[in-house]
C-alpha cells in the first residue's frame, strides 16, 4: 500500500512518523502495527489470508501527538501480499 505526505496546511509540526493498523474484520481485536519514518510512504505486508476483509488505520504524529487517522478497508483476492 501506499500513501501521500500529509499536506503542509494539515500538519500540526513536523512530521516524525506513520502509525499504520491491520486487522481482519474477523479479529480487529488483534491487529498488527508498524511505526514508520517520515519519509516512508509505502509498506507491504505479507501472508495476509485469502478472500479477507481488513480494516487499515494511517496516521501521522508529531512531537505533538498523533494525528486524526485515515481508515480504509480493502478485501484480499489471493494470498500472499
């Protein structure tokens, strides 16, 4: 997946990272979480299960805190990546 930078007018500070969830629909109690850099823009993630339904969760933070997240769901079609 990949995303864009947070425009300048949205950002509250400098931007130091990306908080990113993944769950399955099925177990959004058990997600699993990645901490990027500010200047990673994309990630993949791996054996996620086929024809599944997950629930992602962006969000940027700064020295401030955490920004209001993106959400998106996606379905799987095979497995894999």
């Amino acid at each position: 997946m990949t995303w864009e930078q947070v425009p300048e007018e949205y950002r509250n500070g400098l931007i130091m990272g990306y908080n990113i969830q993944i769950a399955s629909l099925d177990d959004l109690g058990n997600p699993i979480k990645r901490i990027l850099n500010f200047n990673c823009t994309s990630l993949t993630f791996y054996g996620l299960k086929k024809f599944t339904t997950y629930m992602i969760s962006i969000q940027a933070f700064t020295r401030k805190g955490c920004g209001t997240p993106g959400n998106y769901t996606i379905e799987t079609e095979t497995g894999g990546k």
